[in-house]
C-alpha cells in the first residue's frame, strides 16, 4: 500500500477505534478491542473497502504505533486518543519522568491559565517526553506554544500518569501549578 494509502487508512482506523466505532456498526469492548472481521464487514457497509492485509500494514508501520492486534489476532484496538464512552482502558499508574511536555495553540493559553490542562473530549491529557514530538502537535490547532510539566511533582502531589503502549504519557487534568511556559518555539 502507498504511504497515502496508509495514512488514509490509520485516519479512518483513528476515527472507527477512537471515536466513532457504532458509526458501521462496530461494537468495542472496555478495553477497546473490536472484532477485525467485524470491522472489515462494517467497512464494507459504508462502502470502505479494507482487508486484514491493509490492517496489519497500518499497524505495523504506524508512525505513532497507534494500534495493536490481540494475542490471537482476531481484534484490533488503539491504543490511546479515544473520545467513546463505551471504552474506559485500565492503564496500570506509572511514575512519570521528572518533566514532560504539552504543545498546543497560544490562543487556547487563557482558558488554560484559568483551568489548567483538561482533556476535552478525550480521555485523558496527552502529553510527550520529547518537546519536538509536543511541538508537532500543538501546530496541528495555530500558533504553538511549548508548555513544561512537573510530572514527577504532580505524581508526588497524588495525581496519577500512566503510559500507553506507544509511549504517550496520560494524566486526568494538569493543574495549572505544575504547569511552565517554555521558550516560544520556530513557527
Ligand atoms: C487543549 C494526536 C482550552 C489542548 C497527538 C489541545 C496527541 C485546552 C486541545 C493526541 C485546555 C485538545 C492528543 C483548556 C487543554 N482550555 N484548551 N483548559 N486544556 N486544551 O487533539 O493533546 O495523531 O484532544 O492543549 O499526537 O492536542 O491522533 O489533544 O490543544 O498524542 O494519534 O485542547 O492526538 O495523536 O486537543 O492531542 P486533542 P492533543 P494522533
């Protein structure tokens, strides 16, 4: 498959595993596996046509290793990022390193000084152990802004990290104590 038949199709596994999985019918269990038979015929309903070839390349050769496959190969999950109501992962708390990072968009910061960092429709808070990594995905929302986290203090403070299996650092809510604004990145 192309690089863009890949990415195409890891958007349209992002949106079904994450979001929006009774959209074909799709049904996922609280730790978010969901049949692959299932998820090829519910494909095929909407007239998207996949195959388990097309699935374990999207899963091998993910970027951000967004999904995985069970022991015996007959489901599929992502493995963070989701917004549905059905799925609730049971991560395992883990201690955090010292500081992680948060990239977002300079005209979320007021909102944020007020709140702290809230997970919004998803889950949890992401946030990256490189600052590079953070940065990308503050751009995807404007002008981005680096913010530093005190992950080790806030774990120490009582609050819980986990850590997905593709690295992604998980918190509930930052508040906005543990929370620095790091140098204005290269737009
Ligand atoms: C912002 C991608 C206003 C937050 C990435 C972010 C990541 C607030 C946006 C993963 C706020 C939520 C997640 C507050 C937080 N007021 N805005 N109090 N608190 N925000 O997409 O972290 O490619 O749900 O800064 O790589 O950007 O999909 O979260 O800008 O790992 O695999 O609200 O998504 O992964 O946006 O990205 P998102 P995110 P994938």
């Amino acid at each position: 498959m192309s690089d863009k038949g890949l990415t195409e199709t890891s958007k349209f596994l992002s949106y079904i595993l994450r979001h929006e999985p009774h959209s074909i019918g799709l049904t996922l269990d609280s730790e978010g596996w969901g049949s692959i038979d299932a998820l090829i015929a519910g494909a095929a309903g909407v007239g998207r046509v996949l195959d388990r070839r097309q699935i374990e390349a999207v899963v091998q050769g993910n970027d951000k290793k967004r999904f995985s496959l069970s022991d015996d190969g007959l489901q599929i999950r992502a493995v963070q990022g989701h917004s549905t109501a059905t799925v609730s992962l049971q991560y395992v708390p883990k201690t955090p390193p010292a500081c992680l990072y948060h990239g977002t968009a300079t005209r979320f910061l007021p909102s944020i000084e007020q709140q702290g960092l809230v997970p919004g429709s998803r889950h949890h808070v992401h946030l990256s152990e490189d600052a590079a990594t953070a940065i990308a995905v503050g751009r995807r929302y404007g002008q981005v802004v680096l913010l530093k986290i005190d992950a080790l203090a806030m774990q120490q403070a009582g609050l819980a990290f986990y850590q997905a299996d593709n690295g992604v650092w998980l918190t509930d809510h930052v508040p906005i104590a543990f929370i620095h604004r790091g140098a204005e990145p290269d737009q």
